[in-house]
C-alpha cells in the first residue's frame, strides 16, 4: 500500500511512500476515511463503510463495562508549540483524561481510534513522515486485543513524532472553470487559498481546492459537476507532495417545473412560485440559496429543504422539489423590558400565520408600559392594533402591509392619544437591500405645558431603503447598517406640507480570532421642514434621550428647551454612539459605551442648545435568541427630570 502505518517498538509509522498506489490511498483519505494500524484480524473499509471481514475493535467505543480509570502522560517531540496543542486537541484519550472509559475494552477503543484521529491531525498540518505510538501499560495499543486485561488505573503513555512539514512541489487541477462573466459567480481559486507549489501541503488545503473547483462551475450552470480524480503522490527525499485534481464539470443544467410535497394549508402551486425560480432559466446554487430563504421568511414552515434530483434529463432540465413542513397555524407572545427611567412594560401579540392559504399573516398587539410609580389608568402609555402582510404581491420578494392602531402616549414633553393607519409595500432588492414605500396617515391630540391642546390630521408618504449587510443582527461583529427615511406630509388643521428626512449608519470591526473585541460606531441624523414647531405634531419632530438614544437621560428628555425650561422636540437631530465589547467568556461580555445626542429648533443643526453625552458600562450573558443586556449609564450633562444613574436591560445589543 502506499501507507505504511505499522506497529512496531517505536510505535506506528506513517508515512506516506512515493508509489504508484500512493494516489488511490491518499484519494480515499482525503475524502473522508480514517486509516488505523491493524489489528489481528483483517478487515477493510471505504468512506466509512464496511466491506468485508470483522469489524475493527474501535467499534467497541460504546462498550457498557466497569469504569475503567486511566493516566494519560503525552510527548510530542520538537519544539513546535502548535503541533502539540493541536496533537492534544485530537486526541480522545487526552480530552478525556479527567472521567474513566468505558471498561479496559473501552479504553482499548479509544487508543485504537486515537491512531486515525492523531494520523488526520498530522496530514491536517502536512506532516506525512510522523510516528504515533500509544502505549497501554507498556505495550503497543495496536497489539493488543479487544480483551486484554489491564492494570486497575491503566497508564498511557501517547508519543508522536510529527516529522517535517510537506511542500506542494505540483498543484494542479485539470478542468479548472473557466473566468465568470457574472460578478455574482465569483469563486475564490484554489491556489490563492494555498493549493500552490511551495506552498504547506495540508490535507485540507487540497479538501478546500476540491470543493472550490466543483463550486466555481456549479455557479455557472454544471449543477453535478464533481471529482473526477485526484492523484496525490508524495516524495519523502524531498519532503514534497504532488497534487492533481480532475473535475469533470458535467452538462450545464436549468430549471424544470418545481414540485412541492408536504403541504397541509399551504397553496403548493404559491410555494413553487415563491421560489422565483422559473422553468428554463438556468442553474444557479445562489438562486436556491435566494429561494430558501424567501420560503423561510414566510414563517410558515417548520421544516423545509430545496430537493434536487439526481441527474439532469436528456433536455438538460433539473428537476427540483421543495419538501416543507408546515408550523401551527396560530401563536400567542408576551413580552416585556424595564428601565428605572421608563418603568415596567408589558406587551402580548396573537398571530394567524397562513389566513387564506398563501402565508398571509393577520397579528393583532396589545402593549402597556410606564408601571412603577403610578399604576392610574390616565398616566400609562397604551398602544392596540392590527397588521395584515399578504407575501408575494408582484414579485416573491414583494409583500403588501396594512396596519392601523391606536395609541395613549404619556410622557413628560406631552400627552399623545392617536389613531393611525398605514398601506403600502416591501420589497427586497437582495439579501442585503431592502426598500419600502406607504401611504400612511391619522389623527392626534396632543396636550403639553408649552402649547397647550393642539389636534393634528395628517396623510402623506413614508419611503425608506435600508442596507444591513451585519453577520448578526442582534449581536453583530462585522458589517454595516445603513437606513435613509424620507417622509413628506400634509397637515390639513394648519395647512402645512411637510418633509421629514433621517439616515442613520452603524459600523462593526471585531478584533482577534472569533471577534472577543468589537468597536461599534452609530450616527443618525434628522431633519424638518414645511413647518414651525408650534405648528407640527411632537410625534413627528425630534427628540433624543433613553435607552436606543442617548444612555442616562430620561426618555425623551433631550429636546429644545423652552424659556419656561420645559424641553419640546426640535426640527434637526445629531447622535453618535460609540462602544467596545469584549467576550470575557463564552457566554459572559462586558462593554462600555459613549453617548451623545442634540436637537435643534431650526432645520438645519446651529448648535444653539448643548450636546448630551451620556458614558457608562454594561454586562452581557450571551444566549441563543442574542445577548441579554444591562447597562448602566450617567448623564454628564445632567437635566431638570434625569436621573443621577440609569439602568437598561433588554435583549440584544444596544445597536
């Protein structure tokens, strides 16, 4: 064979031996099988599976026995710090020094699978000359049988020689695609990603190559292009390997019919046309990606997989089949947050998820907050409405949305009780860029020390495009959000047209492996015109202050002060927030955090009231659903009506 991996006193060789047979072995290693010194009896397998004689005494690894305690002593020579964390991170035997095996036929397993777990971690880091010897109370692992007795606390002793890191002298891959036309087509080639001569010849290296190739024409078309053959050949007098790899790209492939099994309420004919992809268009992995995640968004479904068929038919069609299943019809939410500045709230939704078949979705929400010091019925905030989302209109990335809802607002600038609707649509451009466009409008009253009881009716247009491309919304380490909002009005009791503009960015940059350190950056800007203050709703002018503001002010407390010290909104608005989190721990974080915000009387920012800035630290034990956070801020610009300290608790970041 082209492995020699045989016990002997010095333990068991591997190496890997310039041969004509080299390139098959190393073919099926590379494509997932384990080699292990031999036992007594012969046996062989292929991808994990079992072809003739007994099966290998490895398998005993779930042996049900006495507990059978062991010492683990672990060598690896050199002075190559990595190689030895990397040699103990592979080890079974190692990581499960501190608890008993399973029975001495348990412990015999785990030596027996800690040869092949140690041989992949060599050829991981392109060592093909090490040596791996465990020894169990002195003798060879690989010469023992499954029943051997041994000593009532077995010693082991694990040695490995990692010998010298392999070169790529040849790295080739034959059928190689050819350059995309489309920059959506773009694939990384292999020997930028190390498949190059001089470069180390890691396992996975020539592993990455091969899934790059057969990716780079799947993106243009080849949906079963796959690997051909792989010729891998090493040289020991020269510490070198060569490397060749064949894809055989296959026909081009394009759409067929979509078929849709697993339906219960669902319109199957509505799943397959949500997929956007269309009979005769040509094959792409990123439209089936597109697809999935257009059907998931529906959340109707509790299970869903995008099926391809196995071969492409004699008209080049591929046929596909999406196979859902389908989540409860109905479900009920409650929530709720606390601040010391904003008090407790509550807030509880009942949702119908598939009305009429096409994963429309009708959500009605209740909501009550401002508990703590007072619970009188006229002092707390209300809110109480209705949306409808009918998915798919014109386009699978279009949705329709209807809401209307009725609000009682108590704060310090004002008194809010309102009823407002809104219709229009959502669509998403890409996965990143999304746009929205309403027609929205309503009633309100609003009743303030400065200007007294006021009654606004409005309609007008609400349009917005966002760019998120964040890897994590609620706790990101990368990325950008980007938001503009432009929302022009008329107010019919005044007789003003209105227009009222905010954009808004957030910046994320982690720092070391996994992102433990992450600086987060967040501007927003407003503005107002058509209109002065005496003469526009509070709800639509601008006001900073609280917990997804500026930290350690009073909610809404940051405005235009008036002559009498009452603060009002203002018609310009300027935030910034910085933050630095560290992840101390797999599930706890610390950060800390710089605030600032102004509001403006005029349009445009002249700086005539102070900034505010806010600075404080916080706690954040990470979760599935996100970080669940509590902070703690103090003003440094302290106001009539905010607080000497404030603290926040809520789920997620703070931006």
């Amino acid at each position: 064979m082209g492995l020699n991996a045989r016990p002997s006193r010095r333990g068991v060789l591997v190496k890997v031996l310039a041969s004509r047979h080299c390139s098959l072995l190393l073919g099926v290693i590379f494509a997932g099988a384990t080699v292990v010194a031999p036992s007594p009896a012969a046996a062989f397998e292929l991808f994990g599976i079992h072809i003739f004689g007994p099966k290998k005494a490895d398998e005993a690894d779930e042996t049900i026995g006495e507990p059978q305690n062991y010492t683990v002593d672990f060598v690896v020579t050199g002075e190559e710090r990595d190689v030895e964390k990397t040699m103990k991170g592979a080890s079974g035997l190692w990581n499960d020094r501190e608890k008993p095996a399973s029975g001495a036929a348990g412990l015999l397993a785990k030596a027996r699978s800690d040869y092949k777990r140690l041989l992949a971690a060599l050829y991981g880091q392109g060592r093909y000359g090490g040596t791996i010897s465990i020894l169990v109370d002195g003798r060879e692992a690989a010469d023992l049988p499954p029943d051997a007795a041994v000593a009532e606390t077995a010693s082991i002793k694990i040695t490995v020689s990692p010998g010298p890191v392999f070169l790529f002298d040849k790295a080739s891959v034959i059928n190689q695609a050819p350059p995309p036309q489309r920059r959506n087509d773009r694939v990384p080639l292999p020997q930028d990603e190390g498949f190059a001569s001089g470069q180390p010849a890691r396992s996975g290296i020539i592993l990455q190559a091969e899934k790059l190739s057969v990716e780079a024409w799947r993106q243009q078309g080849h949906a079963k292009a796959n690997i051909a053959d792989r010729r891998v050949t090493a040289a020991h007098a020269s510490n070198t390997l060569d490397a060749i790899i064949e894809v055989d790209p296959g026909r081009k492939a394009y759409y067929d019919q979509v078929a849709v099994e697993g339906t219960e309420r669902m319109d199957p004919a509505f799943v397959a046309w949500m997929t956007g992809l269309k009979p005769g268009q040509e094959y792409d992995p990123d439209d089936l990606d597109r697809a999935n995640k257009r059907l998931s968004r529906l959340d109707v479904f509790r299970a869903l997989r995008i099926q391809e068929a196995d071969v492409i038919d004699e008209n080049g069609r591929l046929p596909l089949t999406v196979v859902v299943q389908e989540r409860k019809l109905r479900r009920f939410g409650v929530g709720g947050s606390y601040s010391t500045l904003d008090g407790l709230g509550l807030e509880a939704y009942w949702l119908h998820r598939n009305l009429f078949g096409r994963a429309e979705r009708l959500r009605f929400d209740a909501k009550i907050a401002g508990m703590g010091e007072t619970f009188e019925p006229d002092e707390l905030t209300y809110r109480i409405g209705a949306t409808f989302i009918k998915p798919g209109v014109y386009t699978p990335d279009t949705d329709f949305e209807a809401s209307i809802f009725g609000d009682r607002e108590v704060l310090d600038p004002y008194t809010r009780t309102a009823v407002t609707g809104q219709l229009g649509f959502n669509h998403m451009f890409t996965e990143q860029l999304a746009a929205r466009l309403f027609l929205n409008g309503g009633y309100s009253e609003f009743e303030d020390d400065t200007f007294g009881t006021r009654d606004f009716v409005n309609v007008g247009f609400l349009g917005g495009l966002t760019f998120d491309n964040r890897d994590n919304k609620t706790d990101a380490t990368e990325g950008y959000f980007l938001e503009a909002i432009a929302e022009p009005y008329y107010e019919f009791n005044y007789g003003n047209a209105v227009g009222k503009f905010t954009a808004e960015g957030r910046t994320y940059y982690g720092f070391g492996k996994d992102n433990p350190v992450v600086l987060a950056g967040r501007v927003k800007i407003g503005t107002l015109f058509g209109s002065p203050i005496s003469e526009t709703a509070p709800d639509k002018l601008f006001f900073a202050g609280g917990g997804g503001s500026v930290r350690g002010y009073a909610y809404r407390n940051i405005g235009v002060v008036t002559a009498a010290g009452d603060v009002i909104g203002g018609r310009s608005l300027i935030e910034a927030s910085t933050e630095i989190r560290y992840r101390v721990t797999e599930s706890i974080g610390i950060v800390g955090f710089v605030d600032a915000g102004y509001v403006g009387e005029e349009s445009f920012p002249d700086f005539a009231e102070d900034l505010r800035i806010g600075a404080g630290g916080g706690l954040r034990y990470y979760t599935g659903l996100g970080p669940i956070r509590l902070d703690v801020a103090v003003p440094l610009d302290r106001q009539r009506d905010d607080p000497s300290v404030a603290f926040y608790v809520g789920i997620g970041q703070a931006f």
